[in-house]
C-alpha cells in the first residue's frame, strides 16, 4: 500500500510550489516541484528518505517554510 501527502504553498508568480511524500514499507520518496498552470509540473529534485527523516523534512516544510496539506497537484 502506498500512502501519499501533498504540501503546497503559494508562489510570487501565482504558481504552487508542491513537495509529495510517498511511503511504501520502509522507504519513503520525496518529491519537490512547481507548477504555474497550463503548464506541466517541474520536478525539482526526488530523493529516497527513512521514515523518521521523512517525518523531520515534513515537518520543517510545515513549520519553517509555510507548506500546507492540499489535493495532489498531478
């Protein structure tokens, strides 16, 4: 089973800057991006984290940089 949660926040341009965490056993995938409609999404970076650092990076978007939960961007 794979669970995901979007983070997004607003951009100056009007775009989303979106972050995806995605868990499947003990992995979980990092996803970084923009996305300024009609275009396509631009993935910034990916990387494979642990789940307890998974849950520090989530919480430092949250916290520190203004992320909030929202739909899935793509």
């Amino acid at each position: 089973m794979v669970d995901t949660i979007w983070l997004h926040r607003a951009s100056a341009d009007g775009g989303i800057d979106y972050v995806c965490f995605r868990s499947c056993k003990e992995d979980v995938e990092l996803v970084e991006g923009y996305h300024l409609p009609p275009q396509m999404p631009l993935i910034k970076s990916r990387s494979s984290l642990g789940s307890l650092q998974a849950r520090d990076r989530r919480d430092h978007f949250e916290k520190c940089l203004g992320y909030r939960h929202g739909p899935p961007v793509f």
